[in-house]
C-alpha cells in the first residue's frame, strides 16, 4: 500500500463540514492572475521586453545567470545516459508516482543523468557580441533559467550526504552544507516521514525571483512555476528510464524546506521537488 498525502497525523478534525468555512472574501490567486494578465495596452512592458530582446549589453549579462559557489566542495557528475530498451512511449505509459522505496542507494551515474537530463546544458549557442547561452533539456521563458536545482542527497553512492547547488554549466555538484539532513528534510515533508527517510535524494527547485521578474513583470512568477513543472517531468521520466521511483512534491512546508537550503523564501524560493529513490520489490 502507498502512503498517501496528507497523512492522517496532519488532519486537525476541526475543520471538514462541521468547522469554520475558510475565508472567501479576497481570493489571493484570483488577485495574483489578474495582476499578471498581459493585455494590448502594456506597451511599456513589451518595449521594455523587446529592449532586453535587442540589447547587447543586457543579453551579455542574462547569458551568465547561474549561481555559483566560489570555493565551495564539488563532486564531479558523469554525464551518460540511462541505457534502457524501453521506448519513449513505454517510458511515459510507466511513469507512476513512487512513494515507497527499498533504501538501496541511487548510484552516482544514476545521479549524474538524472540531474543531466532533467534539466542539463546541452548545446552553447553564440548569441553574437561575446554572450554565450546555455540551452538546457527544458524550456526557459526568455531563456532566463531562473530555476536552481538544490540536490538534497539523502543516500547515494558516492556523493556524501548533504545539501548541493546544481552547477550546470560545470555539471557537478556543489556542496552548500554537508551532513546528514534527513530529519530536517522530515520537518519540511511531515506528512511523508516515512518516505523521506528510504528515498535516496530530494531534488528542489527553487526560482531566483529577480532573474525572471526584471524582464516580465508579474508574469514572471507564473513563468518560473510553469518552467520547475517543466524540469519536474523531465526528473520524473529520467528516473523512470532508470528503473528509479519518483514522485512530485508540492505539500512541504515552505519555512523549513527554504531554511534547509539557505535561501531568504523571497527573492530566491523553494517552488517544487521531485523525491527520487530505489524503488521497493512489489
Ligand atoms: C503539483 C503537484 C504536487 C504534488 N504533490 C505531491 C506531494 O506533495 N506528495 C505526494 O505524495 N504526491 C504529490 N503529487 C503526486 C500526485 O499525487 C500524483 O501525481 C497523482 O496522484 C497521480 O498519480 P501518478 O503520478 O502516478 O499519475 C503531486 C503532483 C503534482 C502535479
């Protein structure tokens, strides 16, 4: 049997039928969506989006977004790719969410094209006037890539466990805290204790607000969600190719998880994770 989520410890009894009605006055979402609508008459926005579109010396700056950690410990990735005979139809047909896993360790080549293929550089492209882009397996708004991936390594074969900024561009690892973190990984997943603790890592993807906003404006928040839904399916299909389980998490508690990898929750924030692990004998 799955454990399912939310788990029964995290239900308080008096809400349901009987208790308090949330309060429906002001729908945030409903304010959010409106305030991010693009309508004919923003002229400002999309001159100022065609301006960072044309601008050399603004393209020469976004071409370089991504994060790195001067002097921080790195572990070095393989880059191959899953050998599997299965194919890409049978792949997605067989992508179910895994919760219960066997608490073998994911190898480090499992690892390496799990990261690689969910959402690695595959092809620099010269932008002219010196900017070079990386393009990676999923598609960017803008190719701003304002998503980071956080690799959370739980229990892997040959990468101590810690918290790790996923450098692209290098393809390694690179150590923003070591230790074992499983129980404060616990706290930001509760309802899934259980699970936390056999998985082998939790990929986190978290959205460098300022990276995507500067250009569009509200409408930049929905890009970075739409594009960590992106990286998450290309996690979950990787890992099925690799005989590995995943699944999609959107029920952790934003506080600790953002706590757990350093970031302030507002200019840089935990958005979505995929839970990744050696699935249990059925
Ligand atoms: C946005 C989103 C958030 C999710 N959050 C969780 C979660 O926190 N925990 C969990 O166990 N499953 C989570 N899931 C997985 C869904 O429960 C699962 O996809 C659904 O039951 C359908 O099953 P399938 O993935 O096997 O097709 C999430 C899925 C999505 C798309």
């Amino acid at each position: 049997m799955q454990t399912q989520w939310p788990d029964s410890n995290l239900v308080d009894s008096s809400f349901g039928p009987d208790g308090p009605a949330p309060d429906d006055l002001v729908s945030p979402s409903e304010v959010y969506h409106e305030a991010s609508k693009l309508r004919l008459p923003d002229r400002p926005l999309y001159a100022w989006i065609a301006h960072v579109n044309t601008s050399p010396e603004v393209r020469q700056t976004i071409s370089r977004p991504l994060t790195h950690l001067r002097g921080a410990p790195t572990v070095e990735l393989p880059r191959v790719a899953p050998t599997t005979a299965r194919s890409f139809r049978s792949i997605l047909e067989g992508r179910r969410s895994g919760r219960d896993y066997s608490g073998v360790p994911i190898g480090l080549e499992a690892l390496g094209s799990l990261l690689y293929l969910g959402d690695g550089i595959v092809v620099r492209m010269d932008m002219g006037g010196g900017a070079t882009w990386g393009l990676r397996t999923a598609p960017s708004g803008g190719g701003l890539y304002p998503i980071e991936l956080y690799c959370i390594v739980l229990n892997a074969l040959g990468v101590p466990p810690g918290v790790y900024l996923y450098a692209a561009s290098t393809h390694r690892l690179e150590c923003v805290r070591a230790g074992d973190v499983t129980e404060e990984l616990v706290d930001a997943v509760p309802a899934q204790a259980e699970m936390v603790r056999s998985a082998g890592v939790c990929i986190v993807m978290s959205a460098v607000m300022p990276r995507i906003k500067f250009k569009y404006g509200e409408r930049g928040y929905r890009f970075a969600l739409l594009e960590a839904g992106h990286i998450a399916q290309n996690l979950l299909l990787a890992a099925e190719a690799q005989g590995l389980s995943g699944v999609a998490i959107g029920g952790f508690m934003d506080d600790p998880l953002n706590r757990l990898l350093g970031l302030d929750g507002v200019d840089e924030a935990a958005l979505y994770a995929v839970m990744v692990g050696t699935p249990s004998p059925t």
